[in-house]
C-alpha cells in the first residue's frame, strides 16, 4: 500500500509542477498588431503555428513562410477558422536552400508595403539540406542568418564553432544553437541605437521525428524540461510586444523573464568569436549561394 501512495504522490507533484510552475508565465501586453506586418518560419505546426495563431488574434498581418505549402495552408485554415484574421497568408521558403532564402526576401520586399517583426522558430531532424549541410545547422543558423541579414533549447552550451567545417565536411550539428547565441549577441550590438531589438528565447518541443515509443519514454520527462507550445509562444510574445525591455536586446529570454548575463555559458557571450562568426559568415554564404 504504501508504494502505491508514494508513486501517486510523486504523479501528483509532477502534475502540480507541470501545470503551474511552468505554466504560470504569461505575456502581460496588450498591444495590438493592427497594421503590423510579421513574417514566421517553421509555422506548420508547434511553437511556430500558436505564435503565429496569437498574433493573428491580435491584428496583425501575418505571413507563413515554410517549404511545404499544403502544410502551411493548413495551418492558416485553422488560424484564420480561429482568430477571424483573414490576413493571414503563404509565402514559399525553403530555409535549407541559400538561393531559395534569396529569393524569398526578392519577392518579399518587392511586394510587402512594410516589415515589423521577423520570428525565426527552429527545428531539430536528421538529413542534409540542398546545400549540403547538416539540417539543423543549414536551416537554423545559415538560412536564418542570410533571412535576416538580407530582410535588414540551451542546447548551445555543448556547441563548438569548427570554422574549417563550414566550407569543408559541412558536419557542423550541434554547434548550431551556439551560433544562434552569438548571431543574436553580435546584431543586437550592431543595431543599438537604431529602435530594432532582437531576442532568443527557449526551446519548446520535443523533435516530431521520434519514434512512438521514444515520444512515449521520453515525453514525461521531456514535459518537465521543455514548454508545450502554448505555454512556450508567451515568452515570444512578452519579446515581440512589452513596452520597455528594449535595453534587454541581446538577451536570452525563458518564461518571460531575460536569463541573467552572469548565468550564460561563457562561449555563448564570448564577444571576440561573435565578431568572428559574423564576419566569417556573410564571405561564406555569398560564396557558398554565388548569388552575389
């Protein structure tokens, strides 16, 4: 008997913990989106369909920018069927192609009156992109740099920066989220001063890619490391809309609160390979795309 006691008590306490502690953090703003433009990537389905759902909600114009084009329309069927926002649209994009990221920003300021917001969501899956490298390193870092570049999970404290292995094997994996950390360090640093702040916030979901039995070992735990994205799009959304935490540009955001700079690992802070990174970069893609 008192194992069965014990055992439903830590469900419970799991259950309290799950549902309130992580759950308690909600974005205060109430601003509205109305006349705002707001591009999304990666917006099928988790952290990338419910920020763009809650920004929909709030007026805003809205633009999906994926690979897969019938997922994406699904996706703002449901949107639009649930907030009542018809400006809500696709735009082709195919982040693991370095010309299909050109092309994408081409049509885009050809055709968009304005740009106020650029929410890049990530994803986490095994293969190669078109270009030839690793997807999440292609997707996450490069084809994310050059959007946002061109447009104007703390999975990175075991990251590595291996300068020869972007133009060389293009192995380069894990290492992805650390160059996140530092893209976001050395552009906040080069906007200051120009009322354009950028922010990285936590991970939310586990890798859809998964086997039904890892999903089934793995979620319950996975529950208590990351956010559902509906819990996780908060954070998102306190960066995007609450007035006053422009100073806090660079920062690493988790359920809405900036993560102390003293608590970041250091190489994600690390000013000197920030400054590398970025100059090493843009050389690379251009030669790396010949689009320039």
């Amino acid at each position: 008997m008192l194992p069965l006691l014990v055992a439903a008590g830590v469900v419970a306490l799991y259950i309290l913990f799950v549902e309130t502690i992580f759950k308690s953090s909600k974005c205060k703003a109430n601003a509205v989106m109305a006349g705002k433009t707001v591009i999304i990537t990666g917006v099928n389905t988790g952290i990338g369909k419910a920020t763009a759902m809650e920004l929909a909600r709030r007026v805003a114009r809205v633009i999906l920018a994926w690979h897969i084009q019938k997922k994406a329309e699904l996706a703002i069927s449901d949107i639009k069927r649930k907030t009542g926002n018809t400006d809500v649209v696709y735009m082709q994009l195919d982040l693991g192609s370095l010309q299909a990221v050109h092309s994408f920003t081409e049509t885009f300021l050809k055709t968009e009156a304005r740009w106020d917001l650029l929410i890049n969501s990530g994803l986490v899956v095994d293969g190669r992109t078109a270009d030839g490298f690793a997807i999440e390193f292609g997707v996450n870092h490069l084809g994310h740099f050059l959007l946002t570049f061109t447009l104007g999970s703390m999975a990175y404290c075991w990251g590595n920066i291996d300068f020869d292995a972007l133009v060389t094997n293009k192995h380069l994996g894990t290492g992805s989220k650390l160059c996140n950390i530092l893209f976001n360090h050395e552009l906040a640093k080069r906007l200051k001063g120009t009322n354009v702040t950028c922010y990285r916030v936590v991970k939310t979901e586990l890798p859809r890619n998964c086997s039904l039995w890892q999903k089934f070992i793995i979620k319950p735990i996975a529950r208590l490391l990351f956010l559902d994205p509906e819990s996780g799009v908060q954070t998102t959304l306190h960066c995007d809309l609450q007035d006053g935490i422009e100073p806090l540009s660079r920062h690493y955001f988790f359920c809405c609160a900036p993560e102390d700079v003293q608590d970041v690992v250091a190489k994600g802070k690390n000013c000197v390979v920030a400054k590398k990174l970025w100059k090493f970069m843009w050389p690379v893609l251009r030669w790396l795309s010949g689009l320039f």
